[in-house]
C-alpha cells in the first residue's frame, strides 16, 4: 500500500517549522536519525533471524517502511532532499520497486513558499521592485516543485509571463543536505558488506540539482531545443526573457494549451490522438538519436498541445547532452533487439558504456532476452512499454555487476513516460517508426 | 550448385517455412567478421537467402496473373533520380581526403535497409472482406505468410545472421577500412514531427484505412527497392576505384550480393500489387472500386512525390556542410570548382506512367 502525504504538507504556503527547516545542524540530523532508522530496520531483524535459525522473508514490507521513513524526512525537510527522493525515484534499476514507487509521490508533494518570499527573491535578483518589472503577478502559484514555483505575471509591455523563482537560502541547503546524505552513504557503505553502490548516485544526483539550481542554463537548454525544431516543425518551446531572467528566476513567454493526457479536449478540437502521439514520439526521438539533447522529464505536466496541433514542450531544468555515437549506439541496441541478433546486441551494449566487473557479456544477453519476454512476439517491436523498462530495470538491479550508463537510465525513463502517455490516447509509442527512416 | 528448385508444376501455395527456406550452401558468406545470409556454392557462386521456393513461386504467381489476362505493373527506369554526389563527384572527394560525404551516403543507405524490416509489422487489412475477386494462389494471399518476413529479414538480418543493413556496413569498412561515423547520419534519415496532430489525409477514403496503409507502404517499398538499382551501380562503381577503396574486389562484390537480393522483393512487391490492380475493391459503403484506380493513384502520388523532391532534397543535404569539407582537401578552391564542374543537372520525366484516366469528353 502506498501512503498518502500528511495533511498538512499539501497546504499551499503552509510555511510549516520555516525557521526549523533552515537550521543546518536540524537538517543534518534529521538525515542522520532517518539513516540510522532505516539501518535498524534492516539490520535488527536480520541479526535476530540467524540466531534463530529462521528463513529469510520478502524483503518488501521492510523496503516499504524504508521509503516511508524517507518520504517523511523529505517532505518535513523540504528543498534538496525532496530532489534527492525524486532522483531515488528515476533510479528502479538500482533501488527496489516498492522504494521507488513510494517516493515517486514526492513529484506531487511539494508545497508552495509564501508569496513574501518569493516577491523577495525576485526583487533581489532583478534589483527593483517587482511592480518595476510586472504589471500584474498572481500571488498563487501556477506549480510548485523542489526546487522552486512559477507564478503567472504580466509585463508592462502587456506580455504575459510565467516567473520561475527559485526558494530562498536553497544553495547553502543544498550544501548542507547532500553533505549529510554523502556522510550517511559513507557509513551505510562501511558497515554493510554487499552494499548498494550510493556514491555514485548521490554524485550523479548532486550533478543534477546544481545544473538545476543555476537557471542560466535552463534558459540555454530551452534555446538548444528551439534550434534543434528551428525548421518550424511544430514544436514550442517558450521563449525565455533574458533581461528578466537570473540564476535563479526565469521569466519565460506564457504559454497554454491542452494537457496531452487530455483525450476528450484533444479530439474537440479536432485533433487526431494517434497523430499527436506520433508528434510527440518524433520530436523526443529526433532529440535523443539525432541531436543528442534532450528534455530529460516529459511527465505529462510538462507537455501540452494547441489546438493547431503545436506540441509545447516546457521545463527544461533537466536537459542533457548524450556522449557523441549515443544515439547510433542506442539504435543499434534497439535494431539487434528487433532482429534477435544476439551478439549485435552485446556489441550495442558494450558500446552504450555497459561494463560487467569480470567481463562476462552473457549478462547484457540476459537483460536483452528479459525485455524481449515483454513483447508478444519475444522480439523488440519498437515500443519500449512501461512493463518492458520495469524489467529492464528489475534486470539491472538483479544483476550488481552491470555498470549501467546513466543517460541510459534517463533515456529509458524517457520513452516509458512516452509510451505512459501514447497508451492513456489509446496508441502505441513505437521508437522505430517515429525514426521515420524512409525505407 | 544452385539454390533454388525448378518446379515442374506451377504450384502456387506456399507455407511460411518454404517462403523462409534457404538451400544448401557450400561456403557461408562473413563480412567484416559478421557471418552474413546466403552463401556460396562449390563454384564460388553467391546464392541469395530464403529463395529456395520463393523466387519460384513469384514466377508462378507472375505466370498465373499474365494467363488470367492481366499485367504486371511497370515502372520506368527513367523516373529514377541519380545518386547525390556523383561517382564522378563522389570519387574526386575521395581522391583529395574528402571522405565524409561517401561514408555517410553509404551509412544512410544501411540503415535505410535495416529499416526495410519494418515490413513485417505492417497491419494487415481483413482482404477476404475487401477484394471482390477471389485471391487464393496468389502473391498477395501469401504476403503475411511469408512474403513480408522473408524481405524483412533479407534486408535487417535474423538472429546472428547478417542482412543487408550489415553487407552495406561491410562494404564501407572494407573500403574506407572501418571509418568514423559522421554523427549526424540519424538527423539525416529523420523527419520532423510534420503530422500537426491532424488526421493523415487519404487518397481514397471510400475503402479500408489500414488496406489503403498497406497499399502504400508496399508501393512506397517497391519504388525505393526500384530505384535502388542507381545505388547498387553508384556503390558497385565508387568502391570498386583502387584509388579510393582499400579492397575494391570485395567492397564492390558485397555491393553485388546484395543487388542480387534485392530482385525477389521487387518482383513479389510488383505482383501483389498488379493482383489488386486486377481485382474490384469493396469500399466501406458497400460500393464497388477498381483496385487499379487505387493502385495506379497510389503509384502516381509517390512517384511524383519522390522524383520532384528527394533528389533535391538529397542534393541540399550534401551540399549543406560542403564548404566546411572542402577546406580539408590541400587546394580548397579547386576541388571547388572541379566538384562543380561535375554536377549533372537532372529533371524528372513529365509523366509517371500511372496518371489517372481522364473520363471520355466525347
């Protein structure tokens, strides 16, 4: 069972324990308690079972236990952590499944800063006062996430905005939270012999939240994709305002349309869903093969179509440039899956930065030959469904020697959100045919 | 030895294993250390795969069509667009260390092939329900039973056996001796996203979406495996120079095998289609459509699609990043102007063959 948030944290600027929550020495042991919980909770009862000679049971009540105690400290913490739980929560080839399915409840779990903050960080960051730079700024926000909120505003050109403002004090959090989670990787990894490899994920996740945290490049991001569709290819990505624009607000051209989950509204306005899905499928396709950028986080919050058939595509806090031969690599792989060619699949595997620690490529087979199962014909068929990724990543996990490349992950978390979408509009997100190579 | 069994009777049902079925081969064919399909006989003769009952059975089927008075589809070599650089061209850019252009030309052209086994996956329409004309013995009765799966597999390959997306990959790496791949190769292939969430517009709306999908797939598949012949001439004549190609014997043979390969798939994708043109079609409103409207509309659109825009559009793509290339070669301006000096403007033909027939005025 997956439990709901406490109550009080889904108040909009609840302001809850503020001061607490600012406190470096509260953080950090905040951290350390739920560190210390989840290790007794692992570790007590196991020790009881040997000495009494008993089986070892499913591991999942504890996993979940686990998750909760995690999920708690994130959301009285705030901030940083959140981003952690929600790094956790893209990683299912690393933590288990019920791990990750409780913490993904921290993408909707974050409440909204009072408007006093935010008006303040504005003000500070753009050096006037916010009715120098806005007309018109809704006090509510339109979303709130970890790292920050945007608010609808208006210029006094009369072009209206969303402002993305980032929490106050959050780089010193930032800081101080990953520093004690570091620390807490530390002594996990130290007394548990056969530990999962934390380290390195909690460097990948730190890379992250600073990429996130500067919105410098977010803008960049934003205009790389622009450039990438720049041939009017029916993709918009919303214009960022420079001269209104910090490291840590972003004023950015407003933009609305229908949610792309939304197939009633999709087809009152005249629009074909298959069509839409096939839209979507080119234009993640062309960034991720082609171009080797991309928006890294297409949930459905993110994407909206016009009635035109336009997809907008915002939020591109998490974008990342793919090594170069990635995109052939990953086609490869894709390619032996379709033709059951099993040693072009190790190839691919190996070229995609798949390393075993003894070298024994029967592994990427078994990976390969696990995913395949999902498919009705026992061979790739183009879609990398939402069951076909979960077994990859079950694969991963159950096999500690694979070193799986992380853009790997993030590529394979992008098209199980697509093929999630394709499937609620009633299609299919199939990789190969969005490629739409002429054959 | 040959591959393929004569047939005394003119048989005309297959299953899918004979349409899958090999013969013998005394020697397999490796490329790049790749074990690819067919193989060669105790001559040293290449034998293609999978057409040890199907070249047959195309034949018969041919033979059964033209006995019932009907026509196979033709279409004229002359709608076929040259190859963009010229072997002229292409050679010239070799020869002064300007290799890209030819690399990525020949990359494209095996990954386009591997895409040919997107065939397979075609939705099949319900053709009892469609064709008013009884089918059976037919090569389009026997597209899902085997036509489609052994082409797929001729051009990807199937298990650790190599197609010819791998024999095209083969052939570059024994000339160019395993180049670097330019990295822009998939945003060449790839389109946009151009569909603007509407619905597909359709040729002919009166009858059955996913017959008239397949019409087209298979229409749009037998013009490039058409027009392919220019690439196999184009490959076969690049990679066979010595000044350019590192193994030009074995670069240019692979280009052959291949070529080789490739006639089963237009002459099956030709014969289905001249069946249906021979055939009346119900449409969804219970009226009746010739199949030879469909078919012929179809080619037309495609046809004249494809030879007023690709080859321009093959054109522009090489050309786009060619001032940076020439600037690797020792006297930039006059490869320039030799390159240039090599262009041969080319236009399509007024006419497809397959323009739709104008009712009588008189």
């Amino acid at each position: 069972m997956v439990a709901a948030a406490p109550h009080w944290i889904r108040t909009p600027a609840s302001g809850l324990r503020l001061g607490v929550q600012q406190n470096r020495l509260w953080r950090t042991w905040r951290v350390a308690r739920t560190g210390i919980y989840i290790w007794a909770i692992y570790k007590f009862p196991s020790w009881t079972r040997r000495l009494l000679g008993r089986p070892t049971p499913s591991l999942r009540p504890t996993h979940e236990r686990a998750a909760h105690a995690v999920l708690a400290c994130a959301l009285e913490m705030q901030g940083p952590i959140i981003k952690v739980c929600q790094g956790i929560a893209t990683r299912s080839d690393v933590f288990p499944r019920a791990v990750v399915e409780i913490l993904k409840q921290c993408h909707d779990a974050v409440p909204a800063r009072e408007y006093s903050a935010v008006k303040a960080v504005v003000e500070q960051e753009l050096g006037k006062p916010l009715d120098a730079v806005f007309s018109d700024f809704d006090t509510r926000p339109l979303a709130s996430a970890s790292l920050a909120q945007v608010h609808r505003a208006r210029l006094h050109d009369g072009r209206e905005v969303a402002v993305k403002v980032q929490y106050p004090g959050l780089e010193a959090l930032v800081k101080t939270d990953l520093r004690s989670v570091r620390i807490a990787c530390r002594v996990y990894e130290f007394f548990d012999p056969q530990p999962i490899a934390l380290l390195p994920l909690l460097t990948e996740i730190t890379d992250h939240t600073a990429m996130e945290l500067d919105f410098r490049r977010e803008a960049d991001s934003a205009d790389h994709v622009r450039e990438i569709f720049s041939e009017g290819e029916g993709v918009i990505v919303p214009e960022v305002y420079r001269e209104w624009s910090t490291g840590r607000v972003l004023t950015m051209e407003l933009v609305e349309g229908i949610k792309i989950t939304e197939l009633e509204a999709l087809e009152a306005a005249g629009l074909d869903p298959g069509q839409v899905v096939q839209d979507l499928m080119q234009i993640f396709v062309r960034m991720i093969f082609a171009a080797g950028f991309f928006q890294a986080d297409p949930h459905p919050g993110n994407l909206m179509v016009r009635p035109s058939g336009d997809i907008i595509v915002i939020d591109y806090g998490l974008s990342k440039h793919l090594p170069r031969g990635f995109g052939m690599g990953l086609f490869e792989l894709l390619f032996s899956m379709m033709t059951m060619n099993e040693s072009a699949m190790v190839r691919a595997f190996t070229e995609l930065g798949f390393r075993t620690e003894d070298g024994d490529t029967d592994v990427f087979l078994l990976i390969a030959r696990r995913m395949m199962r999902r498919s009705d014909t026992g061979r790739f068929e183009g879609e990398f469904t939402e069951e076909m990724t979960g077994e990859l990543f079950d694969a991963i996990r159950e096999n500690p020697l694979v070193d799986v490349p992380t853009d790997f992950v993030l590529v394979g978390r992008v098209f199980s959100f697509l093929s999630g979408i394709a499937h609620t509009l009633g299609h299919e997100a199939n990789v190969l045919e969005a490629m739409g190579a002429r054959t | 030895m040959s591959t393929e069994v004569k047939l005394a009777d003119d048989r005309l049902d297959y299953s899918l294993e004979d349409l899958l079925a090999s013969g013998d081969f005394a020697e397999p064919l490796i490329a790049g250390g790749v074990r690819c399909h067919g193989g060669f006989d105790a001559d040293g003769v290449y034998g293609s795969p999978r057409v040890l009952h199907r070249k047959p059975a195309i034949q018969a089927w041919q033979r059964a069509l033209q006995a019932q008075g009907h026509e196979l589809l033709e279409i004229s070599s002359d709608l076929m667009p040259p190859q963009y650089p010229s072997v002229d061209q292409a050679v010239l850019l070799c020869r002064n260390g300007v290799r890209e252009p030819v690399v990525r030309a020949l990359t494209i052209i095996s990954v386009v092939e591997g895409f040919g086994a997107i065939i397979r996956d075609v939705k099949m329409p319900d053709l009892e329900s469609i064709v008013v004309e009884p089918f059976h013995g037919t090569a389009l009765a026997h597209l899902a039973g085997g036509l489609f799966e052994a082409h797929a597999r001729d051009e990807a390959g199937w298990g650790d056996e190599g197609g010819h997306k791998q024999m095209w990959e083969a052939a570059r790496d024994l000339a160019f001796e395993s180049p670097e791949i330019p990295d822009d190769v998939l945003m060449r292939i790839m389109g946009g996203p151009g569909g603007r969430g509407r619905p597909r517009k359709r040729g002919f709306p009166q009858i059955d979406e996913t017959f008239e999908r397949m019409v087209g797939l298979m229409s749009n598949v037998l013009i490039v495996e058409l027009f392919a012949e220019e690439v196999f001439r184009w490959g076969k004549a690049v990679l066979a120079n010595p000044e350019i190609s590192a193994e030009p014997e074995q670069a240019s043979a692979m280009v052959g095998y291949i070529e080789s390969d490739e006639n089963p798939h237009v002459e099956y994708l030709r014969t289905a289609l001249s069946e249906v043109a021979a055939r009346n079609l119900r449409t969804s409103d219970g009226a009746i459509l010739s199949g030879r409207e469909v078919v012929h509309g179809t080619l037309h659109s495609m046809l004249r699609q494809i030879t007023r825009q690709r080859p321009e559009e093959q054109r522009a793509q090489v050309r786009e990043n060619m001032a940076k290339l020439f600037t690797q070669a020792e006297n930039p301006s006059a490869l320039r102007e030799e390159f240039e000096s090599l262009e041969q403007p080319w236009s399509p033909p007024p006419h497809t063959g397959f323009e739709p027939q104008l009712p009588d005025s008189g």
